[in-house]
C-alpha cells in the first residue's frame, strides 16, 4: 500500500532536506552530499524554473535518493512530478479538491495540514502520514501533543522554522516520524558549493534520533 511505503520513506532518516534550487548544475552534487550523510529522502521544491529539471537529474544521477517533490499546489503538477522521476508528493497546504486529486495519485502523499479539522479530513481519504506546516508558526510541539490524544492515528512530519536547536524537541513527540527542514543548507555554503560543510552539517541532522 502507499501508506506503508510512505511510512518506509519517512523512516529512512529523521530529517527530510528541504530544497529550493535555483541552479541546476547544483542538484545533483548536493543530492549525492546529502545522501552520502545519511539523509536520502530529499524534497526538491517546485518554487524555481529549475525544480523539475533537477528532480529528473537527481532520479536519474543519484539513484539511491528518494526524490520528493514538493509544493505541490495544483492537480497538474501531480503528473509532472510523477514524469520527472519523484517517488513522493509533498504538499505546503492541501485544500479539498487538491486532497481528492491526491488520494488518486500513482505514488506516495504526505498532504499538509495545519489544524486538527485538516488532519481530520485527511485521515477520512486514507492519509495516515502528514506534514504539519508551517510547524513553529501553527503551535510547535504543543500543537502536535495537544492532537495526538483525538487524533492518534496521524503520524507528522513537522516543516517549516525548525533547526538543528529545535529539532529534537519535535522529534520527541511520539506522533512526530521525521522533520523536515534546510538548515543544513547555509546560503553561504551553497553559493561556493561548499559540499563538505554541507556533508558535516548533515551527517550532525542524520545523527538525530526520533522519540
């Protein structure tokens, strides 16, 4: 089933980078540093021209990485990320008609919720792993043990404001399999391709331990 496989994919490693690229010639050597730390699950965000391009080169060049793709926003980016090689959808957000396209798609979903009504409504279409974003600016980790008596089946993947300082607290949650974040990615080192601060940074996330 594609929940259990999506249950797989956020078990392979406590964080998920999170990417934004802006030049593609960058994709697939930080796809290799990144997985070469111990973080194999990469989201590659559709927030730049080069988004889909790199997906399809870190497919195909860093096979060994599971390629998520995310801000994933419209029922057509759906396929597009499906024929560029992703293996995972990632939502920002997820309204109705967006969650419906998602319950059809060929590969694995983590839709984004905010609110417990959210959560809800997507545990009823058969998501049993969501991302919880934007995590410190919707309650942090109050919100996600507050949800986690009424909601017990949803496991998280808190996104957005957390870093290598906040991320064990959310890891401790019990209802929390992984976060997701970009911290490992310092401006500065990606603009000289400075690979192996990036490595070190990330083999420091790799080390983290959930619960």
């Amino acid at each position: 089933m594609k929940s259990d496989l999506l249950a797989r994919y956020a078990g392979l490693a406590p964080v998920i980078p999170v990417l934004t690229v802006d030049r593609l010639d960058m994709a697939v050597p930080l796809a290799r540093t990144l997985v070469e730390a111990g973080l194999p699950v990469i989201e590659i965000t559709l927030r730049t021209p080069a988004a889909l391009a790199a997906m399809e080169a870190v497919a195909r060049d860093v096979p060994e990485a599971v390629v998520a793709a995310g801000t994933v926003v419209r029922p057509d980016h759906i396929r597009q990320v499906v024929d560029a090689g992703a293996r995972l959808i990632v939502t920002p957000g997820t309204s109705p008609a967006m969650a419906a396209a998602l319950a059809d798609a060929a590969i694995p979903v983590m839709p984004a919720a905010a609110t417990p009504s959210e959560a809800l409504h997507l545990l009823e279409l058969g998501f049993t792993v969501q991302k919880f974003f934007p995590a410190e600016a919707s309650g942090g980790t109050a919100w996600l043990r507050a949800v986690s008596a009424p909601v017990p089946e949803v496991r998280f993947c808190p996104t957005g404001g957390i870093d290598m300082r906040s991320a064990p607290g959310f890891l401790a949650c019990p209802n929390v399999l992984c976060v997701g974040g970009s911290w490992m990615m310092p401006k500065d080192a990606l603009a000289a391709g400075d690979w192996p601060r990036i490595g070190a940074l990330a083999r420091e996330a790799a080390a983290l331990r959930p619960g």
